[in-house]
C-alpha cells in the first residue's frame, strides 16, 4: 500500500531550523517516545486478536466461557485508539481538508501547516485537566468481572493527550525556527483572546451560538486545513466553555464513549485483516480471478468494489470497518489499470452510503431498539433499498468510465477462469465465512474479525505458502495509527452530537417538522434534507438515536410505514455521513483507502447525484421498502 501525509508534520515545513543542539536533543527524545508508542501499539493489536479469539474458543470449544474478556478488551481498546492517535499524529496521518490551504504559496503553506499544529496541541492542552479529572473520577468505579478500577481504562485519555502534546511539541522546536513558531501561537492567541473578551457577548444570542460555532468555527477551521478531529473537537468545546455553564470533562467523557464502543473494536482488526490478505497473496488470487471475470470491461473492477460492499456491509457493523476489509484488497490492483486515487475513494465513500441499510446492520438495530420497530421487519426491507440505490451507482460507473482511459484486459477462456477461481477459491470463502460465524451467532460482530485472521494466517502459512513474518510489526503499527485516526473523528464527532442534543436542536427540529404544510411527502421531502444534514454532522447511531424517537412517531402520524421511512433516513443520512466536507465517513474512506480527501471531492459529485437519485426512487415507491414484508 502506498502512504502519504495529509497533515504534514513540522518537519516537512521550508523554515530555518533552530539550533542544531537543541534540534537533535528535541527530535531525539521525539523519537524516543514514538518507538515506544509503536510498539505498545502494535502489541495491543495482538493482545485484542488474541483475547478475543481466546473468548471464541472458549465459548464454543471449551465451553467456559470467558467472562472478563470483553472488559478487559474494552480496557486495552481505548488505549489502542488514544495510542493509536499518536501514531497518526506523528505521521502525519489524522485526516484534514487542504483544498484551500493548497492554493497558496510555500511559505504561507508552511505557516498553515504550523498553524494546524498548534491547534490540535491547543484542544490537546486544554482537555488534558478534564481528562485527567475524569479518570480521578472513575476510579470510584469498578469493572465488575475484572474487579478493578475503571481508572484503569478512563486513564488512557489524559496519558494519550499528554504524549500527542508532547510529540508535537518536540517536533516544532527539532524543525521550526523560533520566530516563525511565536507568530503562529500570537495569530491562535489573538483568536483566542477575541472569543474570550465575547464570551459575555456570546451567552445573549442563544441558540445562533450553533451557527457561530458549529457552521461558522468549524468551517473556518476544517478549510483552514486543520485536521478535522481537532476542527470537531475545539468547535464543541469552545461552544460548551463560552456560552454555557457545562463541565468540559463531560465532553471529555462522550468522546471517551465514542472512541470505546466495542463495535468499533472491529476497526483495527479488520484493518489488520486487510492488511493480512494482501501480504498472504489472498488478495493477489482474489483479484486475478475478479479481472478474469470482469478485466475486459471497462471499469469492470469499480462494479466488484460495488458488489463487495454489498457483500460484506454490515458484518462489522462498522462502516469503517468494512472499507477497512474491502479498499487493500481491491485498490493496488484498481491502480494499476489505470483509476485515480481520488476515483477510487469517491467510489468507497458512494459504496459506504448505499449499503447502510443491508442487514445485518447496527444502524437498523439501533433503529430498532429505539423507535419500536420490528427488527425482522427492518432486516427484511433494507435489502431491496440498497440494491436500488447500488443500480443508480452502476449507471453512474459507467457514465464515468465512457471519458476515463482505463487499461483492460482480453476476454478470458472458461479454462482460464476456472483456474482463477480454484486458486481465489481460498479467499472466496473468507467474506462467507465471516457472515456465517455472525449469522449463526459462532461470534459477535465485533469477534468476527478474529476468525477472519486467523483465516487468513492459516491460509497464508498452509495453502499458499506466503507470509513475511518481518512485515508483522509495520502491519500492526499502520493498523493502529489508522484506527486512532478514525476513533479521535468518532470520538470528537460523538462529543459534538451530544452539545447539540443540550442545545435542544433536537427538539426544534421535531417542532419544525410538524408544522410542514403538504403532507407526508413534504414531511419526507424535509427528512430527507434533513438527514442528509444531520449525517454530514452527526455520526449515523447518535443521529438517529436523538431524532429516530421524535420523527419516527410524526411519519406514522401522516401516514408512511415506519419501516419506508426507516430506509429513506438511513440512506439520507448514509450520504451525508459521507460527503465532505464535513461527513465523517468520506474521511474515513480517505484514511482507510490512504487518499488526500483532496482528490476524492470531485468524483464523489456524481457519485452522490446518483445516490440521490436512488434515494428519491425508495422515497416515491414505498413497494421497495415494504413490499416482502
């Protein structure tokens, strides 16, 4: 896999160096402490592999169970995810937008470039008292099967600030001249200072403090090319901190919440996952037998992608999770014939939106769990929506690959394809597998990746006979500085969910929905609006856990089948969780696929029409949704 930097670290900025004594001592010890958080990193990764594979086995093999190991996995992940993000931060690898940033010269770039340092270590620095607080505080609380203190976990949080501030920090002074670092901190400190003298100004407007801070702040910041975890995270908590009276440490603990639900477990594993199936040769079968099939269509390989999202979407109940399985299987071999980095993510975010409702899907189960409607019911009509909105997607593959010079290959024999498919047979049975252990309850969604690993390493090691051992701990380490990436996003874009539910945006809008004139087809009208707003802002579980409760009983109320609706906001919420430039899940799609959001925005353009299109077709024809029931 390719790599590249969309945060560029201080180093890479055209500035004088400081003193060379000073610069080698700071960039030293830096260094010091990034080997030392690889490492913990990376053996987090197997300790998380192997704890829960140890509970699978213990659980259908010894049969006794294990009942400590999902908390003790729950313990090692938030330190995975926060050591992860340093990682990520000293690669350059947290997720940004540089689309205007990029338009300017070198040395105003490079000035940016600090700038967007300096405010991530400025959120850092300032959770780091309330995330130490917030550990002091769980340490009344006790984790029931380990006996222990939750402090154990919650203490991951201030740990990991501190080294990221650290790290950063000794990078500045190792690479950037003094003057140039003190005229970055003065314009942060103007800034700073201006909303501080406001503040009393601030808590008179009310509600257009969401305006001011969630539209206006967070904008400047994500087009100022600030990663857009931090841009999420300093927005939210400069709303909180000037216009109301809230502790930051409850802030500190909703992204404590996100970044460690134990689904999102899966990320790491099914990066590591994919990772494993492309250095064991699985992917190289897999996609020699795909391109015998398909390799003399133009595109042929971007409708694979299509039909493997599909195949594998909701098996995680990640989003992230599934890219992370599908993107280093398909990608290497996409390049090579002849598709654009940016194409190829605009099509992983597309493919991410449209398999939202395709079961077995966390989000219909929140649905669910949350609204009262039947989860049968909803299994059941999810599956037809995605496969209406994947056909508007096909059309658009092919509108893209009429003007795209792509390589293809010759028409394969039968023989030849016969042949592919014995040798891809291996691989093949991986994603059937994986939905059989789910599907039959042999493992959690969050376990499954394990299976698939030790798959894969079985395959590798007995069947084709390839495995680098000394790639191991590169795998591992990339495997946990992408997953920090994603978590500190759902982690910050989780705290922010919240600060809008305080507001009582929530409820306005409920208020606002009801006083539609036209009916229920304005009333969808403005929930697919809506939804597509709210996904781009929200991650797709707090959105609908915060408005499902509120819209879900008004649709009845006019007249559409809950389950219609259900399908129609998930898929409206599925393209705004992916459209930049503030959907989480394009960003994803960009860490996960290792491409500059840059590149991606405007192919993802037609992409999304056709996901509008299909959305309008499941919100006009009730039958797709409803008529297997």
């Amino acid at each position: 896999m390719t790599s590249f930097r969309n945060m560029p670290t201080p180093s890479s900025t055209p500035t004088v160096a400081p003193p060379r004594g000073l610069t080698s001592l700071a960039l030293g010890f830096e260094r010091l402490i990034g080997y030392a958080v690889e490492i913990s990193a990376a053996l987090l990764v197997v300790a998380e592999i192997v704890l829960l594979l140890a509970g699978i086995i213990a659980r259908y093999v010894v049969k006794q169970p294990l009942t400590w190991s999902d908390e003790l996995a729950s313990v090692l992940f938030l330190w995975l995810a926060m050591l992860g993000a340093v990682v990520a931060l000293r690669r350059g690898e947290h997720m940004r937008m540089s689309s205007f940033v990029n338009k300017m010269s070198a040395d105003t770039q490079a000035f940016f470039n600090i700038v967007s340092t300096l405010i991530a270590v400025v959120f850092l620095f300032l959770i780091l008292e309330p995330a130490y607080e917030f550990a002091v505080d769980e340490q009344m609380m006790t984790l029931p099967a380990l006996d222990v203190s939750a402090a154990w976990r919650s203490a991951a949080l201030p740990v990991g600030a501190v080294l990221m501030v650290g790290s950063a920090l000794l990078r500045l002074i190792g690479s950037v001249r003094l003057t140039t670092l003190l005229r970055a901190a003065l314009v942060i400190g103007i800034v700073a200072a201006i909303l501080v003298f406001a503040k009393p100004w601030l808590v008179t407007l009310g509600n257009f403090n969401l305006v001011i801070f969630f539209v206006g702040m967070l904008s400047v910041g994500v087009f100022s090319g600030v990663p857009i975890a931090f841009s999420f995270g300093l927005s939210t908590l400069a709303y909180l901190t000037l216009t109301t009276t809230t502790p930051t440490v409850i802030l500190v603990g909703r992204m404590a919440e996100g970044m460690s639900h134990m689904i999102l477990l899966s990320v790491p594993l099914f990066v590591f996952l994919g990772l494993l199936i492309e250095m064991t040769g699985m992917a190289q079968r897999l996609i020699a037998f795909l391109a015998a099939l398909l390799g003399h269509v133009r595109g042929g390989l971007s409708y694979v992608l299509l039909g493997a999202m599909y195949l594998v979407s909701g098996i995680s109940g990640s989003k992230a999770a599934d890219m992370a399985a599908i993107a280093p299987a398909l990608f290497p071999e996409m390049r090579k014939q002849g598709c654009k980095p940016g194409e190829l993510v605009a099509l992983l975010s597309a493919s991410g939106a449209q398999t939202e409702t395709i079961p077995p899907s966390l989000v219909l189960i929140t649905v669910g769990s949350v609204t009262g409607v039947s989860i049968t019911a909803l299994f059941t009509g999810g599956i037809l929506p995605a496969l209406v909105v994947g056909a508007m997607l096909c059309v658009a593959v092919w509108f893209r690959n009429r003007t795209i010079k792509m390589a293809a290959g010759k028409k394969q024999s039968r023989r030849d394809i016969l042949l592919a498919f014995v040798a891809a047979l291996p691989a093949l049975v991986l994603p059937f597998l994986i939905r059989f252990a789910v599907v039959e309850g042999v493992a959690t969604a969050t376990e499954v990746s394990t299976i698939g690993i030790a798959y894969a390493i079985v395959v590798g090691l007995l069947v084709y006979r390839q495995f680098e051992w000394k790639r191991l701990k590169t795998m591992l380490v990339d495997a946990a500085s992408l997953s920090g990436a994603i978590l500190l996003i759902i982690g910050a874009a989780t705290g922010m969910a919240w600060a809008l539910t305080q507001s009582g945006f929530s409820e306005a809008l409920a208020q606002a929905a009801t006083a539609l004139p036209g009916g229920k087809w304005s009333f969808m009208a403005a929930s697919v609006a809506g939804f597509i707003v709210l996904g781009s802002v929200l991650e797709g579980i707090p959105a609908i856990v915060l408005f499902g409760p509120l819209l879900f009983p008004i649709a009845k109320m006019v007249g559409i089948s809950e389950v219609h609706y259900a399908m129609v906001v998930i898929l409206s919420m599925g393209i705004g969780l992916f459209a930049p430039p503030f959907g989480v899940g394009y960003y994803t799609a960009c860490a996960v696929g290792k491409v500059n959001p840059d590149e991606g925005v405007g192919p993802l353009l037609y992409y999304m029409v056709a996901l509008v299109v299909g959305v309008v077709a499941v919100a006009l024809v009730p039958w797709i949704s409803t008529g297997f029931l």
